[in-house]
C-alpha cells in the first residue's frame, strides 16, 4: 500500500500532529502557562504553599468533601487511597477493568499487600451488587477482610446512573463497606449528567480527580475526603514518595483548569458524537460513543496499515482490533475533519 507523501495533499514535511490516543496528551495553553509561571508558591511538605492550599480548598469545595491532598499522579492518589483505607491483609473490590486493578502496575498488593477481589461489571459499567455481596469475605481468621469497594466514574467512557450510585453507597453502608470513587474523569461524568460534581461524590467516602486529562493541566491530581483522611493520606503520600516542594506552579495550572476547562467538556463529547457518526457514514464498526471517547472495530487486515498510513499524516491512534479515539482540547472541529478525511482517503485507494 503506497504511503507515499508527494501524491497527498494531507501530507506535510512536518505535519501538525493530531493525537486521538488519550486526552492525556494535552498540552497547557499560553494563559494557562502564564498562570503556572506567575503562582506564589511555598515549601507544600511544609503545608506553606498558598497555591496548592488555594487548589486543594477547591477541590473539597466542589466535591462537597471536608479536605483535599495534591498529588502527582492519579494513581498515586488510588495508592493512597488503598492504604489509608486497607491495612496489610485487608482486600478491596473492583471491577475487572477498573484502572486501579488492571492499569496501574499492581501497586496497591506490591506496595500495600492489598488484596484485589475484582468482579466482572455490568454493561454500563456498573459493579453487579448480588455478586459484590457473593464475594464479601466472611469474618474469618482464613480470609483477607473486605475493607472497601472500589468503582470508576467514567468507566471507559460511561457515565455511572446516578440512581446506582446511590444504591452502592447505601450498599457498603449496610455492609460496613469503605467507597472510593476513581474519578480520573468525573467531570465528564458531571457535564455529560448536567449535575455539579458534589451530586456524584456525595455517593462515596473518598473521591480521586485527575487534572491532566480532559481538564487540561499537565501534572496532577487530586484525593479529597473527610480530615481525618486526608491526614492519614498525607503520610502515605510521603512515604510513597510524592511530598513537592515549591509545587504551586503545577497546581496553579490545576485552579485554572477548573475554573476554565470543566464545561468546555461539553465541546469534546459532542465532537466525539460527530467523529463517531463521520466514521459510521465511511463504513466504520463503531462499537459505542461515551463521552469523549469512541470505540471501533477494524478488520486486522486494515490494522498495520493503517497506522502506518495516519503515522505518516501526523495523526496519532492507537490501532487494534478494538481501537479507542478521544476527543481533549486540542482535538477540535478541524482536527477531526482533517482524521476524517485522511481515513476515506486510505479506504478509497
């Protein structure tokens, strides 16, 4: 298959990129650039960093929680979600594709030596609660102790039904149960429901949000729950490794995403509605549109050649038989059509 640059006019020396793997590939704006260099920043182990303080006081604002803690990374901030709810020996449940069991290297049984009792999720990405009840461990010297039910909202995309979330909270009530919410992108789950996010965390004890993907910031999440928490949380951070120094530069950029790049999510879910309905009008299997994020099939005939043929136009997927594309802030109305077009003209050769 000729993927030659000189017969094409998509094709550039250096072309523009255009990335669809992740909306963790975005990159921080000039404002929000201006914002970062500018932030007052103190000693954050020392608690002395006014723009960290400024950051977590707003996410356990909008959460509707009593503290919040900065973190690197949003699965640092699972870890330390897992070890201050879990002792060694304890376990917490999950769904068999939740991150924090199958993306994130194994670090709360590596570290934590947390058990995982996954359990496979319903369609829509809830965790069936008959099964959940089956796998409660008994109170028994040869068992781990169930200590906490994990879920993820959004789950690959799909915003979890607001009636359920209150059923799993109830749920782990009755069962003495800790719930943590993995809400690397709840704010896609907020926008896509039309609810302010404190109508979904009031559904869970403790509530990770990742900064550095739809949202925009390059670095950071953040872990909010009740003080008592929150204290705890930061000696795991420590101890784990992920106390920062003069960090308000990075959290600065997490205020301004917040402020600024939360309903603008509404501008990635409907251009994924459009680049999903683009992609059925050539052809393509897609399998389901959620958010911001749309899955396709591909024949594997197609699959090394065309990644080979969106290599050389500059245009970044992850190609497999299932394919996952994400619309962010940096995949606009243009982008995608310049995707669209690369795309009918590889199926027209």
């Amino acid at each position: 298959m000729d993927n030659g640059r000189s017969a094409d006019p998509l094709l550039t020396t250096e072309p523009d990129v255009i990335d669809l793997r992740s909306d963790t590939v975005t990159q921080p704006g000039a404002e929000m650039l201006r914002k970062m260099t500018s932030a007052p920043t103190g000693d954050d182990v020392y608690g002395d960093d006014p723009t960290v303080n400024a950051l977590q006081e707003k996410a356990a604002a909008m959460s509707g929680k009593q503290a919040a803690l900065f973190f690197p990374s949003g699965t640092q901030a699972n870890l330390v979600a897992l070890l201050s709810h879990c002792q060694r020996g304890d376990e917490y449940i999950a769904g068999q594709h939740a991150h924090n069991y199958r993306y994130e290297a194994g670090g709360a049984a590596v570290l934590g030596s947390i058990q995982p009792q996954p359990v496979m999720e319903n369609a829509d990405g809830t965790l069936p609660l008959d099964i959940v009840r089956e796998v409660i461990k008994p109170r028994d010297i040869h068992f781990a102790r169930t200590r906490l039910i994990s879920i993820e909202n959004t789950h690959h995309g799909k915003v979890l039904p607001s009636d359920w979330l209150a059923d799993v909270f109830a749920f782990s009530r009755q069962h003495h149960l800790a719930l943590h919410t993995d809400g690397a992108r709840i704010f896609n789950a907020a926008v896509a429901s039309g609810q302010p996010l404190d109508a979904l965390s009031r559904y869970c004890d403790t509530l990770s949000i990742c900064l550095s993907k739809g949202l925009g910031a390059p670095v950071g999440s953040l872990l909010c729950g009740s003080h008592d928490f929150i204290e705890e949380a930061c000696r795991w951070r420590k101890m784990t490794g992920g106390g920062m120094r003069q960090a308000g530069i990075l959290a600065a950029a997490g205020i301004y995403a917040l402020d600024n790049n939360v309903e603008r999510l509404a501008e990635d879910h409907e251009n994924a509605r459009w680049l999903a309905a683009e992609l059925a009008e050539l052809g393509i299997e897609v399998s389901r549109r959620q958010t911001n994020m749309i899955f396709i099939r591909l024949p594997e005939t197609q699959i090394t050649p065309l990644q080979q043929w969106m290599d050389a136009r500059g245009i970044r997927i992850s190609f497999g038989y299932g394919t996952r594309l994400v619309t962010h802030l940096d995949t606009p109305r243009p982008a995608l059509q310049k995707v669209v077009d690369a795309w009918k003209a590889f199926l027209q050769q």
